[in-house]
C-alpha cells in the first residue's frame, strides 16, 4: 500500500513499527516522529512554527466533536453510499486523527489518515495506532494510484495554498488547490468517492476561521464565533470552486452537493451566542436538505459538503 513518495517503489510497512522505513530503491529513509513515520514532504518541522495547541481541553473537545460526527453524520452517509467495512477510506488533513479511531472503532478497519500540521503531535499521547496514520500533506501522498474506496477532507481545502495558517493566500493558490485535488484523485480508485467539505464562499458568515476584515468584525467573531465576510474572500470556496478545480483535474469529475443536516455539531452548540440558535439552525439545514440540490450550491447553504467521484460511479 505505501509507496515512496521519491521514487514510486513500493515500501515494506509490515516489519518493525518502532523502526524507520527505507526505500530499496532510492535508500531514501523516512523516520519516526513520536513513533509516527513522517514523510516530510511538505516540511512538517516549518509548520511546527505556529504555536500547537497543547491544551487538553481543546483537544478533548476536538476530538469529542469530530467522534460525534463520525457517528450523527458519517455513519448514514457510508450506509448511503453503500461502502462495506473493508473500505480503504483516507482521512486527508485528519487533525488529530479522531476520525480515524472512530471508523476503525466502527469496524472500518481500513481506514487511515494522513496529516502534516501540528495536531498530529498529539497522536502519541491520543494513543493513536501507528499502522493507521502518517505524517505528511497532501500534495505527495506516500500511497499507490487507485487505492482507497473513500477519501474524507474536512475542512482542508480552505488551508490548501494558504500561507501558515492564516487566511492569506499564496499568489498560485489556485494551481495549489488544483495539484492538492490531483493528488487525491490519483490514489482515489476508479469506482472511489471523495467527501469535501469548507464553509461556503457565498454564504456570509463563517462559523469555524475569523476571516473578517473589518476590524469591529473580528471582534465580533472573537467573541461570539461568528465570522462575517465577503462573498468574495477567496479562503473559502463554494461549490462553483470546487467544480472548477475537479474540472481541471479531469473531466470526468462530477462534484455533487452532500446533505448538510447533522454535520456542524458542537463547535456551533458551544458558543453561547450561537447555542440559543441552535435547534432553529439544524432545522433550516433540514428544510434545505429537502430543497432542490441547487439552493445547497447557492448562498443559502452556510457549508459546502460535496461528493466528488468519476462519471457514472455515483451514488
Ligand atoms: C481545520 S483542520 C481540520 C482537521 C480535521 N479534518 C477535522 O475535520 O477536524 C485543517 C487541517 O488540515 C491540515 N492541512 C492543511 N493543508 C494540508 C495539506 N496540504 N495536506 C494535508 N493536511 C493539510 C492542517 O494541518 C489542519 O490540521
Ligand atoms: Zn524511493
């Protein structure tokens, strides 16, 4: 399943997991970070810069939240897609690796996940499994074409060709995006789905990044969580974007709006201002379920969830 990112020969992953791995091939060898082995290909030791959170409680609410996603929306929407416990799903950008644990909790006993930022200092001490996750971004992912059933990228994209992890975007941000969905593409199996997701450009307000400009805005995201902005701010994307990156990657790439309801959770219900509003929220994001599909790619929809897949292998 692992090859090198080097030089595409497959790597021997079955030894010693206390051990490094090195490429027969080229003699490139990939080391251990806290027992994880790390291919470094997007320089993991740089984005150690900014500040990792070590704050227990963040973590424990960070994974608290992403377990009951797993479990309010993943669980139906697996079903949905009709996916079998033996699935090779990829978790891309996957944090903390949460949502690894859980599907393999579930019985997803495939799953794995792959990230290049500083949460991934926290699988050790979160006793993560060191077969299930690696450390490296997305854009040289050390596994062979064609292989996973599934790949879920949560709230990723919107990083993808940021600078640091602020909102500023590199001039080429477009070309980083579009190689970042190559890339997922290519290990992706012909018959594979992706599930993409980020808070929508078009829709106003953003309730996960203060990507507000104005400064009396960002105090109020400060506050209470909720972030105004341009339908224009170019950080998020709608799902207008995301097409046009499928479209670049291949043409045979359908990029369809998934459900909304159930899948922003208790990250909304925390924030005192915005728990009051909470029922009324699941309850809009139920009405625009049942809407036509289109009111979903429109301004309406405050989150952009979409399944990406090749012509004719949808659900
Ligand atoms: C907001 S967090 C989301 C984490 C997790 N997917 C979740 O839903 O809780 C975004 C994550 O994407 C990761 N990320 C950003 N750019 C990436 C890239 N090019 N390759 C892999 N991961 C990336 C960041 O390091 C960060 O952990
Ligand atoms: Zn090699």
């Amino acid at each position: 399943m692992l090859i090198c990112p080097e030089c595409n020969n497959s790597l021997d992953f079955t030894a010693d997991l206390s051990g490094d791995i090195t490429c027969r091939e080229c003699s490139r060898t990939f080391c251990r970070t806290n027992g994880f082995i790390s291919f470094d290909n997007e320089s993991f030791a740089a984005s150690q810069d900014y500040l990792a959170n070590n704050d227990d409680a963040f973590i424990a609410a960070e994974d608290e939240a992403t377990e009951a996603r797993i479990s309010r929306y993943f669980v139906p929407q697996l079903r949905r897609l009709g996916l079998e416990s033996d699935a090779r799903i990829l978790c891309l950008g996957c944090g903390g690796g949460a949502d690894v644990a859980a599907l393999r909790a579930l019985g997803y006993q495939n799953a794995f996940g792959v990230e290049m930022g500083w949460r991934s200092v926290w699988w050790k001490s979160r006793g993560r499994d060191a077969d299930s996750l690696f450390i490296v971004g997305g854009n040289a992912l050390p596994f062979q074409d064609d292989f996973f059933d599934l790949i879920i990228c949560l709230g990723v994209i919107e990083h993808v060709g940021a600078i640091g992890s602020g909102a500023q975007l590199y001039p080429d941000y477009r070309e980083i995006r579009q190689r970042f969905l190559a890339e997922a593409v290519r290990v992706l199996s012909k018959n594979g789905k992706i599930i993409l997701s980020c808070p929508n450009r078009t829709f106003p307000v953003d309730f996960q990044h203060n990507i507000s400009k104005s400064t009396v805005f960002k105090k109020v995201a400060a506050k209470t969580g909720v972030s105004f902005h341009s339908p224009r701010h170019r950080f998020l994307n709608s799902y207008q974007d995301i097409r046009a990156i499928a479209s670049t990657v291949s043409d045979s790439l359908i990029v369809e709006p998934m459900p909304v309801a159930g899948f922003l959770g208790l990250s909304f219900k925390k924030s005192p201002y915005l728990r009051p509003l909470s029922s009324l929220f699941d309850q809009y994001l139920a009405v625009l379920d049942k809407m036509p599909s289109t009111l979903r790619m429109s301004f309406f929809n405050p989150y952009m969830i979409t399944l990406i897949h090749h012509r004719d292998r949808g659900l």
